[in-house]
C-alpha cells in the first residue's frame, strides 16, 4: 500500500514543476493555485487587480512551507500574458503548466450587448487566454513537456440566457483548444479546457430566487465548491493526464438547463 501511495502521489503530484496561474486573485483561481502549491507546484499567480488578495494568498502558501510569487499582468493588454510568462521563464528558468483561470463575466442580453462590451469579453476572455497559452508554448516545446488548462464555462458548452456574449467567448475556446492539442501533442503537452458550471463564489450574480430555481437543474442538488473544480484542474495537470488532451472536461454537478 506505501508503494501504491507513492506511485499515486508522484503521478498526481507537481513536485518539481512551475505553473503559471493566471487570475488567481479569483475566487477558483485562488483555489488552484493554493492546491497546486500544495501538490508541490512553484506557482507563478498573475492577477489583474486585488494585489492584496493575491500578496495575502502568497503568504498562506509560504506559512505552509510552498512557493508562489505573484506577478501583475492585465493580459488584455499587448505584452500583458509574454510578461507573465517571462516572469515564470526569468525567475524559474522555465514553464511546466499553465491555468488560464482570469476572465471577465458580465450579465446581459445578447441585444443590450453593445460592441464596446462585446470587444472587451472577446479581449480578456479570448484573446487574453489564447494569447498566455501561445507564450507558454515556447517554453514547454524546448523542455517536451506541457499541461495547459483553459477556463471555459458550461455557459461556453450549452448557453446561458442573459449572458450571451459571455458564452460565446468561453465557448470558443474548446475548438481552439483542441485543434493546439493536435499541433503540439508530439512535444509532450496536452491542451484541455476546463468548464465549471454553478460554482459557489464570494459575490454570486443571481437573486435567491433563482439561485433556488438553478438548484432544481442540478442533478448534485448543490452548488460546486472551487475546491472541486481545482481538483479537476490539478488533474489535468498532472502526469497522469498524459493521454487526455483537446478536450473540455464539465464539472457542473449534473446540471441539465
């Protein structure tokens, strides 16, 4: 049973590795990138805004005897996600994995969306995220090895009224995601997309009405707790996902709107 234990921590470990975790000021990416410190992971945490989040969040990990520096990036901004990578690179000498947790949600109707809206989701949802996976992949080419994991939404896989614009931002993702897995599976690194559905947050955007409404469309009758959607993450991650690669892996609870 020790070796079996073994065997299994060194598979799902980080041990060794440097991961940038962007948006971890965030209330699941925060999450991530506490969980893979814990697994062993440097963790390089880019954030936007919320400094003191994230300094607060460095500290915890430290105390607890892990590594995670934060790193300031608007990566909407030209230059934004090479800087964060940079860091990562200059510091550590190089990028194992990478969790493009940033993003930016906005409740609207598709016909209310005006285009300025619009050019800001498509810039820090898409673009920002495509933009961080492409300056990791240097990196990851030279070393044969990679894990990459987007941040989608189930609103991205099956809609979401009232959040039109958002969802097709997120859902644009899993066709990028996994035409990059088969351009660049033979250096070792795997593409996947992560789709959280109703997750527990510190500010929720719906009403307790129809929070009570969404619990009905939950086959887990619950809303999910970041901790289970890092779990995944780290997954995705690890080692053992060597083989899972240009997919988008749902954690929703069984939710069917």
């Amino acid at each position: 049973m020790g070796e079996l234990s073994a065997r299994i921590a060194e598979n799902m470990g980080q041990r060794g590795r440097v991961v940038v975790v962007s948006g971890a000021s965030g209330d699941i990416g925060s999450v991530c990138a506490r969980q893979l410190a814990e697994l062993g992971a440097t963790v390089v945490a880019g954030y936007h805004q919320r400094e003191e989040r994230t300094q607060k969040l460095a500290v915890e990990v430290e105390a607890a005897g892990g590594t995670l520096v934060p790193v300031q990036a608007d990566l909407s901004a030209p230059g934004g996600p090479a800087q964060l990578v940079r860091a990562a690179v200059e510091r550590f000498g190089r990028v194992d994995g990478l969790v493009a947790a940033a993003g930016l949600r906005t409740r609207r109707l598709a016909m209310a969306t005006d285009a300025a809206a619009l050019d800001r989701l498509l810039q820090v949802n898409l673009a920002g995220t495509i933009n961080l996976a492409k300056a990791c992949l240097r990196p990851m080419m030279r070393a044969k090895y990679g894990r990459i994991v987007l941040f989608g939404s189930r609103a991205g896989t099956s809609g979401l009224p009232g959040h039109a614009a958002y969802a097709a931002t997120k859902g644009a993702l899993q066709p990028w995601a996994a035409s990059l897995a088969g351009e660049v599976g033979g250096h070792g690194i795997t593409v996947n997309v992560i789709a959280p559905g109703a997750i527990r947050a510190e500010v929720m955007d719906f009403s307790p009405e129809e929070r009570d409404l969404v619990m009905k469309f939950i086959g887990a009758g619950r809303l999910g707790e970041p901790e289970e959607v890092a779990a995944a993450v780290s997954f995705l991650l690890s080692p053992s996902a060597s083989y899972v690669s240009g997919n988008t892996l749902v954690v929703d609870g069984g939710a069917r709107f």
